[in-house]
C-alpha cells in the first residue's frame, strides 16, 4: 500500500491538464472555483476507477473504435477549453486587478463540469487505472475487485489531498497573480497546455 501511495502521489504531482484547469479558475473565481474544479477531476477518475474495477475500460482498450471515439471527443473538448482560455488571456490583460478573490461567479458549475469531463474523456485515465492498478493487486487477493476499490480511494484521497494544498498555495498568492499581466500569463500557458494535451490525446495510437 505505501508503495502504491508514494507511485500515485508522483504521478498526481506532475504538471498536467488537472493542475492547468485548476490554477486558471482558482484565478477566475477565487477559491471556491479551483475547489469545485478539483472536486469536478476527482469525479471524472471515480468514473474510470469504477469501470475498471467491473471491466468496462478493459473493455473499451479492446476496442480500436471505442478507443478512438473517446479519444477525439476528449481531444476536441480540450482543444475548446484550451481556445477558451487563449480568447480569456486576451481580456485579462485589459482588466483591471479583481480584489474580490472569493466571489464565484454564477457560472461556478462550470468549473466542476470541466473538471470532471478533463478526466472522464481522457483515455490516458482509464489506461492508467487498467495497467497501474492491477500491479498492486495481490496475486492471492480473497477479493480483488474490493482491493481495487480501496486503491483507488487511496488515489482519490491524495488527489485531493495534493490539490488542496496547492489551491492553498495558489489562493495565498492570489493578489499577485490576478494582476492582469501575470493572470493574462497563466491563462496563456493554461490554454497551450491544453492544447499540447488534446494534440498528444489525438495522436496516440491504441
């Protein structure tokens, strides 16, 4: 289990499209934005946690069409929020600095829908749950599928745990980083990495 801990916290710890979605809207809308965001990503990996624990990502990697179906859908989606966030970039620049950090603007579900579709359309997630989980998963398990449950509440946990401290970090430094150069800057690198993401996602062969 430690083994397995320390494996998912590095892997959770590497810059990515999670980390990207949640420094722009923590930015966007305080707090409460980046929260609802990370909320929204531990969602998404629950979905593929539970499809892989009852065979369903298996499944889909069998499938060469499914694969590439979930695979441009998750592509173009990220393409659009990485478009989004260049188009947002272009404004902040012109703002003025927003002191309310904690006001959550009425479109805040957004942040949890974004969060949550980053992961449940990535194919990389379900690969990951599929091929990472199992090798943790004793040979002479009495219950496997309940030993992959409790892996991947464990993966959820320091998800979570690991967001949280950097939503802390991000909200703490708020001020600076709202100022309309600097957000402008971090909604820029935010939307070329979605970008390079969806660009990787789309050309990853089965």
């Amino acid at each position: 289990m430690t083994t397995f801990a320390i494996a998912a916290l590095v892997l959770i710890m590497l810059p990515g499209p999670d980390q990207a979605l949640i420094t722009r809207n923590a930015l966007v809308s305080g707090r409460a934005g980046g929260a609802l965001t990370m909320i929204g990503g531990v969602l998404g990996l629950a979905v593929h946690a539970a499809a892989a624990v009852f065979g369903l990502s298996a499944l889909l990697l069998a499938s060469a069409t499914a694969f590439t179906v979930l695979k441009i859908v998750g592509a173009v989606y990220l393409l659009w929020l990485a478009a989004q966030m260049l188009w947002s970039a272009r404004r902040s620049s012109k703002k003025p600095v927003d002191d309310e950090a904690g006001a959550v603007p009425a479109h805040r579900w957004a942040h949890l829908r974004q969060g949550f579709l980053s992961n449940a359309l990535n194919p990389k997630v379900a690969l990951f749950f599929v091929t990472f989980l199992p090798q943790f998963i004793s040979a002479d398990s009495a219950s496997p599928a309940a030993e992959a449950m409790l892996l991947s509440a464990v993966f959820a946990a320091l998800y979570l745990a690991w967001f949280g401290l950097y939503l802390t970090a991000v909200d703490r430094l708020g001020r600076w980083l709202r100022r309309p150069r600097v957000k402008a800057r971090v909604e820029r690198v935010t939307g070329l990495i979605l970008a390079t993401v969806a660009v990787r996602l789309a050309t990853t062969t089965h």
